[in-house]
C-alpha cells in the first residue's frame, strides 16, 4: 500500500489541450531555434532554448502536477501555483527571445499568410504596444494580483472550474505584459528609459507585499472554503493562509528585486568594449532535420490530445463542495460532490478518510457508495466500490453513479478497515429540471 506522500506525488493530470499546447509550442520554438541558430548562433544560444523549454515545462508542472490537485486543500499549494504562473514562467519563456523562433517555427505557407499579416496588422502592433507600455502592463498586472485575491473572485475561482481556469490565463497573460520591459527580448526594442526599470519593479514588488501583508496579519481566515474543507498534515486554515502570504512574498520579493539590482548594477557599469565578431555562413538545413521536427510537432500533441481524449476520467473536484464532514466509528469521513441541484443520471463522488483523533489520512480503507431513493431500505441498495484510481486526487477514493429518478435521494457512504466501520448519509436536491417519476 502507497504511503500518504507517494499518493500526493501520483496526483498527476495530464489536460489534453494544455498539454498539447504546451508540447507544440516547445516543439514550434525549437524547429525554428534550430533553424536561426544555424545563422546567428551568436544570438540563439543553447541557453536561450534551455530557458525557453524549462519555461514551458514549469507551466505544464504548474497546472497538471500536485500542485494543481491540492488546490482545494491548501490556500500555500494554490499561491505556489500562482507564482509560477506569474514570476518563474514569463521570465524564461520571454529570455528564450520567443518571436522569431516560433515564427520560423511555423511552416513557411502559415507564417507568411497568415500569422505575417496579423503581426504586421497596425491594431494589432498598436494594442501590442500599449499592452507592454511600463505603466499600463504595471497597471495589468496590479489589477490581476489584487483583484483575484480578493475573498468574492477568489471564492469564485474555487467553485467554479471555468472562472479557475481565466483566473489562471489573466495571471499568465498580465504577467508576460508586466515582464516583456524587463527582459525585451529581441528582435523588439525598448521605449522607456532603462532607469524607471527599477522603479517599475520597485513599485510591483510594493504591491505583491501589501497583497501578502494582508494575508499574513489578518486576524480572520479571508477565504471561508478553506475552513470548510478537511485540514491537512495538521496545519490550520489560520497558518494555512499565513504560510500562502509568506510564499508570495518571498517569491515575489526575489522575482521582483533581484532583477531591480542586477539592472541598476549593469547601468552603473561602464560599458565594455564592442568586439567585431566574424560572419558566418549560412549552411543549410539537411531536409531529413526539418522533416523530423515537423513530425514531431505534429504527432506528439497528437498524441497528448488522444490520451486525454480516450484514457479513463478521473474524477477532479474542482469546483465541488464537502456535502458532508463527519466521525463515525474511528473515522472521520468527508464527501466530495457537486453542489445543489444535482442532475439525475451520472453522478460522482469523492471520499477522504482520515483518523478521527489524528487527522491522519488512510488509504487502505474499503469505501462503498450508493443512492437511496424513495424510502428504499438501505439493505437493498447496490453499492459501488470508490477507488483512488478513479479519482486524480489520489488521497481521495471516487466513483461514478446513477443518480436514479426518485424522491429524495441520499448518497450513502460505508467505509470499511478491518472489523472498524464506518458510514454517513448526504441528503441529496435533485434539479427541477429532471423532475422525479
């Protein structure tokens, strides 16, 4: 039997079109890096492409691994989420100088019908221009940190999975804006004297502590669904949410400061000596090399997309609701669903187990669920075995029912260990829309 930290490590989604996404943008980036560094290696270093891959590959850490799973669980697990998604990935995908790699990336008919004419399109190159504009991209991104950490769009974000998922892009986006000044990667030019750079990081490193501050020294757990859900590894919602404002802000003060220093330290510097460096010539490209890569960046998010598509589902309960936390026997058992009205017909449910004095989590119970409708003896109903398997939170053990047509259901739930026993029962609303027969 896995123990508690293997389970939280197995705890791996794979979303088929993030996924995918991801894989053909690192694939796109590096066809058209091979292509470029052959002529200005100079410029399109190995580096360049490590910290462009690495970018990538924390974005996809970021929201398929743990980290995203947890989230219901631990406001600290949520906030490491978020700084990924604001301070580590930006920086290195814009420090892989992106545009032209994944332009060349691209094949040659896309490029130039295509994406060329976009690009080149003035309202396009006009909203580009204001979006990474210091003082706007500082506004973006102010407006983003502060206003989805608030208690009601938070809260939002919780319940609902769509609102989860904009409140993770407006993170990502606002964030590539508020570091393009920064960094400016090439082949784009600066428009803001090299000097406010630190003031402009000074000044979102102001905001990220006052965001934290609050959540450090409030007295008041600010995110109610935190105190709802069943406390992990014995820390309290309380020093849940100091813990969250402590990451935040140790992260963020490195992400912000270190590059303020590093930027005035090279303006203090005298300027070094240019030195002529030799032309190269062009060689060009085996056509086997370009025929690869294309495959490849087809046929891997292909792939992705396919497992996504037809591998099993495993229940996630991104926005559901603990129907129920109770002890019963030596166990404390809490229920996972989603909220009132539920629909009749496929229903899903997750338990968690813990020790009802230490809290600890148990995974080698015996979980059975079933539905009783219509004043049915419990004795008769048929009972479907909850696994971790089915769920991609593999400290919870879930299953799939049919909720029948029926007045009042109930969701039953029997844990097993042993001769130990456990059971509770969630009253269940069923929606006006599948009136009962």
């Amino acid at each position: 039997m896995p123990s508690v930290a293997q389970a939280v490590l197995a705890s791996w989604s794979f979303p088929p079109w993030v996924t995918s996404l991801n894989l053909l943008t690192a694939l796109l980036y590096l066809r058209g890096w091979h292509s470029l560094h052959r002529t200005l290696p100079s410029r399109f270093t190995p580096g360049r492409l490590a910290s462009f891959v690495t970018g990538i590959a924390t974005l996809q850490i970021a929201l398929a691994s743990p980290i995203d799973a947890f989230d219901p669980f631990l406001l600290t697990n949520h906030m490491l989420q978020h700084m990924l998604l604001m301070m580590i990935v930006p920086p290195l995908v814009l420090l892989g100088d992106p545009v032209m790699p994944l332009l060349h990336g691209l094949p040659r008919w896309f490029a130039r019908g295509m994406a060329g004419p976009i690009l080149r399109w003035r309202p396009v190159i006009l909203l580009g221009r204001l979006l990474t504009y210091p003082p706007v991209a500082l506004l973006f991104v102010s407006l983003a940190m502060v206003g989805w950490h608030l208690s009601a769009p938070y809260e939002l974000a919780l319940r609902s999975p769509g609102w989860h998922e904009a409140e993770h892009a407006t993170f990502l986006v606002s964030s590539l804006f508020f570091w393009w000044p920064v960094v400016q990667p090439w082949p784009s030019r600066a428009r803001w004297n090299s000097w406010m750079l630190p003031v402009y990081l000074l000044l979102a490193d102001f905001v990220n502590s006052v965001v934290c501050a609050f959540l450090v020294f409030s007295e008041r757990v600010y995110y109610p669904s935190y105190s709802l859900v069943p406390r992990l590894a014995g820390i309290s919602a309380q020093n849940d949410q100091v813990a969250a404002g402590m990451v935040m802000w140790v992260i963020g003060s490195i992400a912000f400061l270190i590059p303020a220093a590093a930027i005035t330290v090279r303006l203090l510097s005298p300027a070094p000596p240019r030195v002529a460096r030799p032309s190269r010539t062009a060689q060009p490209e085996p056509p086997a090399v370009s025929f690869i890569l294309l495959g490849l960046a087809l046929a891997m998010p292909t792939a992705a997309a396919c497992y996504g598509l037809f591998a099993a589902e495993k229940i996630d309960i991104d926005g559901d609701i603990v129907r129920v936390q109770q002890v019963s026997g030596p166990f404390r058992i809490s229920v996972f669903t989603a909220p009132d009205p539920v629909e009749k017909g496929d229903f899903e449910a997750a338990v968690l187990v813990q020790d009802a004095d230490s809290g600890r989590v148990i995974l080698d119970s015996d979980v059975k669920l079933g539905v009783q409708t219509g004043g049915k003896p419990s004795g008769d109903l048929e009972f479907i075995r909850a696994t971790r398997e089915q769920s991609q939170n593999k400290i919870l053990q879930a299953a799939s029912l049919d909720l029948p047509a029926g007045d009042k259901p109930v969701l039953r739930v029997t844990v097993h260990r042993g001769s130990d026993e456990g059971q509770v029962a969630c009253p269940l609303e069923v929606a006006s829309g599948t009136p009962s027969r």
